[in-house]
C-alpha cells in the first residue's frame, strides 16, 4: 500500500516598512534612484558611523504585531548577524535575535475546511541588505547599496500550514493587515514584500517534523504555489527512493519551474550574534502602546459589515472593493462627495478593473481622486455626456486624474440636448436607411439599433442615445 505524506509548511515573510527614511539614516528609502546615489557612511558600513533608531519603524512593527495579536515585547533591543558578503557593507546584520519586537501571534485564514489560525512564531526589525546586479556580458558583477538599511520586518510563522492554497491564503490576510494599516505597500514585483518558503514533509500520522528545505526568490504569489508545490513532490520522490532529505538552502527559478541548491542549511550560531554595542535598547512606554492601539484602522471584517449595513451593493462588490484600503477609501470619499453608492460601485468593479488589468496595475496604483469620480458621474446623471462619452473620459482620468467638466468642455463633448436639431438629425437617417426603416416596420427589433448608430454618428456621439431611441420609435 503506498504511503501517504503530509506537508509541512511555515513562512519567513519580508517585508519593507513604508518609512521616508532608513532605518538607522535619514537616507531616502524610495524605490529606484540611480546607483548608490540613497546612501550615507552609515548605511555603506563607513567606520566610525552609528546608527540611530527611526521612531516610525518602531510603530510600524508594534502596529503590525498588535494587528497580528502578538505580544510586544516590552525592552527589546538589536542584535549583529555577522556574515561576509559583497551586498552587506558592514559585514553584518542589524536584526533581532534574542529579543524581537512581537512574539506568540496568530491570524486566521479561510480554508475549505472553515476558518484555521496560523501562528505567528515572532515578528522582528531589520535592516536590509544592498542589491548585486550581474553582469554577463561583461562578466562582472556590480553592487548598488540603494537598499542597504531599508527597514524591514520579518514575520516569522508557526509551521501550521499543509498546502499552497493555505500559504497564499496566510499571505493574502498579512498583506491585507500591513496595506490596512499603511505600514507599506506590499508590492511583490518591487520587492517590498518577499516570502521564503520552510517545508517538509513527513508520513501522514507521524508528530515528528520532517528534514526542511527553504527556498528564496519567491516574488508572485504564483511563483510560491508552484514552489510549494514541486518542492513538495521532490521531497516525497527523494523518500520514496529510500534516501534523506539533505537540509539546505535552494534557489526557485520560476522560469524553469525547478529548484537548486544553493547552501547547506546554516543554524544561528553560523551568524555568531551578539547584541549591537552601537544601539541603545528600546523600552515601550504604556502610553506608546496605548498610543499605536488607539490609531489601528477599521480593518477589512469590520469595513465589510459597516457597508453591508450602510451601502445598498452587492457582496460580491463589497468583497472586491474592502480587498483594497486603496479602493476603499476611494469609495468612502466619492459616496461622501453626494454620489449614489450602487453608481461608484459600477465605476470601480467595471471600468476601474478592467483598465487595472489591461495594464498589470495594482488597486492601490489607482491616481484618480474620489472628486474626479464624483465629477464624472454627475455629468452621467445630468445626460451632459452620454455613456459612450463617460468611458473616454474616464479612460483619461484613469491615465492621469483629468478634471472631467474639464476635458468635457475643451474636446466638445457635451451632449447635444437641441430637440429640433435632434430631430431634424432623426429625419435624415430615416430617410437615408428606407430598408432598415421597412425591417422595423416589419418587426425586425433589431434594425431600430443600426439607425441608433447612425444618428449618433451623424451627432458625432454627442447625443444621449436614449432620447434618440424615443425619438426614432416615435417617427418611425
């Protein structure tokens, strides 16, 4: 009888604080930049410099840990993770060892099973390492410290995930919690959220944990599935074959959907930490507590229900627009701004979507202001545009926040509301389609839609195509 396995999975997740500056220097921490052109003899490991605390990481990685119903640890301080590589100017680490900011969390996923908390081991400041680019045709490799000393927090998981589905759906709920709470962006093609991968396997029924792997360059949630999933199945070829799983580092190449090995697994003695002479510990006051708890957001549950009760949409609309803080609040503000709920939901789950998807773009690369939306949506209900109109106009506003009565007026699109011109427009397409006009007659419904056309090209679309549909029937 051939064996059943079970996977073990748990997650170290990266991800990059939403600060203005560095962790430990006021070097800027914004994405891109030419080479080495953020940096400062702190962040490029100069003798002699020393770091200094940036207050508003510590109330990132409280705010996220409270988020994450994780214990703060009251007098913490950082440590040196000491390893020599050509992206690390200091030769080494400033991170969390023995004492890290969060500790003992959970938060809770959707399973098919029902909802499942997955533990939260600790969560910990860091600061991040440079970023080598290679060179092939020039056979050499170059190193931009940019990205040294960008803030980071480590959440690291509890082992208490068993497949693919379950590690996107930890990984979903984290980056919804951080993006609620402003602490960053969680952009995976920027880097600013990276997830490696811990995963064993093991024989269904046995409590003993299995010889794990950890695979990096993990950077799409579709990249981490099917990581989880080949990693999974080589593992369970490699049992079956009567050999060991080796512990080690492995590197996923997505493009060859397969992984290699890059190192021998290190323990945290390889690292030899110590605390940071150069650092003073951090000790959290009641009032700062009390202070990061008072200012965490209505978070996405909650949001759903208030517009459930408040808003008269769809829960499928509800679902799609709280998935996004960005969208949300977009929402909020238009519906504040006079417009009716129902019409802002259609903007944003038809028009708002389909451009975000045509162009790769995330909800919270959105640029249009609710004001815009707002604006747009009364030239509809005013019939000052007709709905062809509306979707260029807003294509516009999508491109670069355009003021729409803007772009209405300086293109000429208003809608012609001239009865008689209307008319007299109406008139010359029946005349000039007599058998279009006998297929109406004769109770081909259809044929009244081509005459629509017509009229709204001979009115160059600047007519509302249901006055011309009232219009046609009537003299027709």
């Amino acid at each position: 009888m051939a064996k059943e396995y079970e996977t073990v999975i748990g997650l170290e997740v990266h991800v990059e604080l939403a600060t203005k500056t560095k962790i430990f220097c006021g070097c800027s921490t914004q994405f891109g930049g030419s080479p080495n052109s953020h940096t400062c003899p702190v962040c490029t490991g100069m003798p002699g410099s020393l770091p200094v605390l940036n207050r508003k990481v510590l109330e990132h990685a409280v705010a996220v840990g409270l988020a994450a119903n994780c214990q703060i640890t009251r007098h913490c301080k950082f440590d040196r993770k000491n390893y020599f590589y050509p992206d690390n100017p200091q030769n080494y680490q400033i991170s969390q060892l023995y004492l890290p900011i969060c500790r003992d969390g959970w938060v809770e996923i959707d399973t098919p099973e029902g909802v499942k908390k997955i533990g939260i081991h600790e969560i910990h400041m860091e600061e991040d390492a440079g970023k080598l680019l290679h060179d092939d045709w020039e056979d050499t490799t170059l190193v931009d410290y940019n990205r040294s000393g960008v803030p980071l927090i480590e959440i690291v998981s509890e082992p208490d995930m068993r497949n693919a589905e379950e590690v996107i759906a930890y990984l979903e709920k984290l980056r919804m919690i951080i993006q609620y709470l402003g602490a960053s962006d969680c952009k995976l093609q920027e880097g600013s959220m990276r997830a490696d991968v811990n995963l064993s396997v093991r024989e269904k029924g046995q409590t003993e944990l299995g010889t794990r792997t950890e695979m990096k360059n993990l950077n799409s949630f579709r990249a981490i599935s099917r990581a989880v999933e080949c990693e999974k199945n080589r593992q369970i070829d490699i049992l079956e074959s009567g050999k060991t799983v080796t512990q080690e580092t492995r590197r996923w190449d997505d493009a060859k959907e397969a992984s290699y090995a890059m190192r021998s697994k290190e323990d945290a003695q390889d690292y030899r930490y110590f605390p940071d002479p150069d650092l003073v510990p951090v000790n959290i006051s009641d009032e700062f507590l009390e202070r990061i708890r008072a200012a965490q957001p209505e978070f996405r549950p909650e949001k759903m229900k208030r517009y459930r009760e408040e808003f008269d949409i769809p829960d499928y609309d509800i679902e799609i627009i709280t998935g996004s803080k960005h969208m949300a609040d977009l929402f909020e503000a238009t519906v504040a701004l006079g417009s009716q709920p129902k019409k802002v939901s259609n903007w944003l789950m038809g028009e708002t979507l389909r451009l975000l998807k045509e162009r790769e773009l995330d909800p919270e690369d959105i640029v249009f202001s609710p004001e815009n939306l707002a604006s747009l949506i009364r030239l509809t209900e005013e019939k000052s545009i007709n709905s062809t109109v509306a979707k260029e106009v807003f294509e516009v506003m999508f491109e670069r926040d355009t003021d729409p009565e803007k772009y209405v007026e300086e293109k000429g699109l208003k809608t012609v509301n001239d009865e008689d011109a209307l008319r007299r427009t109406v008139e010359e397409v029946i005349a000039a389609n007599p058998q279009s006009v006998q297929d109406y007659r004769n109770g081909k419904e259809k044929a009244i839609g081509f005459l629509v056309g017509q009229t709204m090209k001979a009115m160059k679309g600047k007519a509302d195509p249901s006055s011309v549909n009232r219009l046609l029937k009537e003299l027709l």
